[in-house]
C-alpha cells in the first residue's frame, strides 16, 4: 500500500513540484536532484503525511530545500531552454507559440529572481500554485495577517521589478 501511495503522489504532483522548485530560484543545473530529494524526504516519513495533505507537505519540503540549495549556489541561475523541455506542451502548439511561451518563461524567472526571497515565496505560492494566504502562511510558518501583507508588497514588487525588465529589454532591443 505504501508503494502504490508514494507512486500515486509522484505521479501526480511531480511536476508541479518541479516548477515550483525552479520559479522559488534553485539553480537550473540543481532542480532535479532537489526535486529528488523532496521526494526522498517524502518516501521516508510517508507514514507521517496525512491522506489529503500531501501537495502541502511536498510543498513545504520544496521551500526548505530550495532555501538551502540558493544559499549553497554561488554563481547566477543559468537559464537554458535549449534542453529538453520540462513542462507538456500541447502537441498541436506552433513553434512560434513555443518560442513565446519560452520567451514569457524566461522573463517570469527573470523577475523573480529579482524579488526578495521572502516576497518571492508567497508571490509563488499563490498566483503560480494557487494556494490560499492561510495556507502559506502554515508552509511558511507565519501569521496569517503577516503572509498577507508580504503578498501585497510582493505583488507591488512584481510590478516594480517587471517595469524595469521590460524597460532594459525595449531599450536593448531584445523586448518579446
């Protein structure tokens, strides 16, 4: 029953934890060992994780490791797409439309690299993921009056920080 339990949440929610490990800054070349090891830390306390409560659980490990692995990186985030791509595209997509998503991608990790990493989380957690304030604010370990407070200022900074990307990008001429 444990395997089939722990292969069902892989399976649902691997992906979803990949992105959210790459969007919280962890280094392209890093995502998948630490994408790995949330997964390992899962398989060892399965028995512990509620029915139900699973995305959570990942979610908070996902934000532990991330942490840990920004802090262990000493040089920028590479960001290449020429790899193979992570994310399902649908089949029928142009490659015009490929080009585009991978465009809009690539200034959405811009961005948020740019945030403070606290501003950063919750911006994350609840316009990527869809997560509710009190939510995070468990994951976090915050007041929930608190994990609403950095979401407005996070959303300010989104702003802010996406004039200014866009700015540097019309004027060197490589805008989307």
């Amino acid at each position: 029953m444990t395997h089939t339990r722990l292969r069902a949440i892989i399976d649902a929610e691997y992906a979803s934890v990949w992105r959210l490990v790459r969007r919280l800054g962890v280094a392209e070349a890093a995502i998948d060992d630490a994408v790995q090891e949330i997964f390992w830390v899962l398989a060892r306390r399965l028995d512990e994780v509620q029915e139900g409560s699973e995305r959570s659980f990942l979610y908070g490990v996902a934000l532990r490791i991330a942490a840990t692995s920004r802090r262990r990186s000493e040089s920028l985030r590479e960001v290449s797409y020429e790899d193979e791509e992570r994310e399902l595209v649908a089949p029928a997509s142009s490659p015009d439309a490929l080009l585009d998503e991978r465009r809009a991608r690539v200034l959405l990790d811009t961005i948020l690299d740019r945030m403070p990493e606290e501003l950063r989380t919750v911006l994350v957690l609840h316009e990527l993921e869809g997560l509710q304030v009190k939510q995070i604010a468990e994951l976090v370990g915050i007041p929930v009056g608190t994990a609403g407070s950095r979401l407005r200022r996070a959303r300010e900074a989104f702003t802010a920080v996406a004039k200014i990307v866009r700015a540097r990008l019309e004027f060197s001429g490589d805008a989307p």
